[in-house]
C-alpha cells in the first residue's frame, strides 16, 4: 500500500510539475518563431521631427532583417505619455515596440502622477543613437556668439521666446539647464514637437532653439537658421566650425538620445532577438554612415547597459527639472 502510495505521489508531482510549465511553453515556441505577423513602432512626437526620422530608418532596418514589415505608428501628446502607455498597455509578446526618448526618463520628475512607471513598465531593448543639440536662433536676433546670447538675454529679460518640442523634451530641459547656469530669462513656449516648433522659430514668431542636430542641419546650411553653439562636450563632426556651449559655460552638457523598448512581461528571448537585430543594423556601414550624416554617434549594447543609461539621464535631468519649476504643457 505505502509503495502504491509512493508511486501515484510521485506521478502526482511529475504531472503537476508539467501542469506548471505548460504556460512557459507557448511563450517559448513563440519566441522561437517570432515574428510570424507585422510589428509596430510607437513613437510620442509627430512625423517630421528626429524621433520620426530615427524610428523610420530603423523601423524599415528591421523589417529587412526580421523578414515582417515594422509600422511607425505616431501618438504624440502629454510629453510622450500617451504613446508610452500606448506600449505598457500592449501585450508584452515582442510585437508592439516604444521609440524611448530622453522624455521618458525626464517625465518621472516632472509629472506629479502617472498612469505608468517607466522604468518599472517598460523593458529596455537597446540603445540606438546620441546626438547633440545645437544652439540655433532666428537670424533677426542680433546674437552670433553664445556670450553675444547671453548679454542680449540679460539686456532684455523676457523678451527671448525660447522654442521646444514640448515640455520635458532635451530641447527643453536642454535650454532649462542653460538658464539656470547664466542666470538669464528666456521665455518657454512649448510645441507638440520639434517640426511646428522649427517652423515658428524660422518665421520668427519664437527666437531661440535648443534643437536636435539632425533635424536643423538643414535650414543651418541653408542659412534660414543662425547656429551658436552645440550642447555635447565635443564638437559635431557635421558642424564642425561651431564651439560647445561648455567653451563658454564650463561644465554644461546636454545631448539627445533614442532606444528600443517593449512591455514589461515581454519574454527574454524575444527581447535578446530584437537586441540582437538591433546592434546588427548598428554595425552595418549603411547605417553607420546614415546616422553619421545626421551628426548621431551610435550606442548599441545590452539590454541591461541601456536600461542604466535611462538610470542615469533621468537622475541628471530631475535635478534641472526641480529648479526650474518645469511643469507639463
């Protein structure tokens, strides 16, 4: 009797045992035969702007080498929230990724309360590119220097409407930060991205910009905006003749970033996939060169060595955040 006993207890944990896995193994197939359908790449600004043109280059990348197609889908608005909660709200099986931007590691301070914790919600997948911004005013202003900015700030407090892509954006904080360290008054006017917020500031109705590199090179070499200075610690190789404001304003650095994220829950074997892929596209001299056109150095990496830079720049940024009294549009 004990030894019958014996046995039907030891079936009756080897079947429980299998009972348990069974949830594991679907998730496993799917992971090996991902993708099998479309995916979609969510971004939080509108079309026209560097998250769109990033999310484009590498949407279309993937596709390539995942074999489905990749659909940027824009959802701009609430400082990049509501795409964010777009993706914490999908199902976390690999086919509903999230453009992640500096906002997402800014909006944590700035935000009194959230729907979502990013960091908690939101799986990091890899870094893509970092790039800086650049000083750029409406040639009607009569600054040509980043000293020449600040004097003219300082002679007329208030009178500099100071453009961004929306509040929390690096072209926001990015100007916040240059503030609070010359002390000058320049007056922020946010916009649902940085392409209505360029076309303001080349008609003049705003003068000062804190733009990302790749989408103002252009109207800088067509002499429609003035460039002062770029935000990084090192000179752009694409605007090479220009200084850092750090020549000017010792220890400032600012600089603008993208990566890849997926729901939290997403299975690991899926996300390595898709980190794999991800720093493939990144080592290829096609994109090596695409990016480098735009003035991006690449980032690549771990899933986990990405999730530390978002760490990073959202302990840095909170500091700008709580002196400047910044607070959503």
């Amino acid at each position: 009797m004990d030894s019958a006993m014996r046995l039907s207890r030891r079936q009756f944990l080897c079947l429980t045992a299998a009972a348990s896995a069974l949830p594991i193994l679907p998730r496993i197939a799917a992971a090996q035969t991902y993708p099998t359908r479309p995916l979609r790449l969510v971004i939080g600004y509108p079309p026209g702007g560097s998250a769109d043109i990033t999310a484009r280059l590498i949407g279309q990348w993937l596709s390539e080498r995942l074999g489905q197609p990749v659909v940027v889908e824009s959802r701009p608005g609430a400082g990049t929230n509501i795409a964010t909660e777009t993706v914490v709200n999908a199902p976390p099986d690999g086919y509903t990724l999230l453009l992640v931007a500096p906002a997402n590691a800014i909006n944590a301070t700035l935000y009194e309360k959230l729907n979502h914790n990013f960091m908690r919600d939101i799986a990091p997948v890899a870094g893509l590119i970092r790039f800086p911004n650049v000083i750029v005013v409406n040639p009607s202003v009569p600054a040509k220097t980043v000293p020449e900015l600040i004097a003219y700030a300082k002679a007329n407090p208030g009178k500099l409407n100071m453009a961004s892509s929306g509040a929390g954006s690096t072209i926001h904080v990015s100007g916040e930060l240059f503030k609070m360290m010359t002390g000058i008054n320049m007056v922020h006017v946010p916009y649902r991205g940085g392409a209505p917020a360029l076309t303001d500031l080349i008609s003049g109705q705003v003068q000062v910009m804190f733009d990302n590199v790749p989408t103002s090179i252009e109207f800088i070499r067509a002499g429609k905006l003035r460039p002062l200075a770029v935000t990084a610690a090192a000179r752009s190789h694409v605007l090479p003749d220009l200084p850092t404001v750090a020549d000017f304003v010792p220890g400032y650095e600012a600089s603008a970033w993208y990566g890849l994220g997926v729901p939290k829950g997403t299975p690991e074997a899926i996300i390595d996939r898709l980190n794999t892929e991800t720093n493939a596209i990144l080592a290829d001299p096609q994109a090596k060169a695409r990016f480098a056109e735009l003035g991006a150095s690449l980032i690549a990496g771990s899933p986990a060595e990405f999730g530390q830079l978002i760490a990073d720049e959202a302990a840095k940024w909170a500091k700008v955040v709580k002196f400047s009294g910044a607070r959503p549009d």
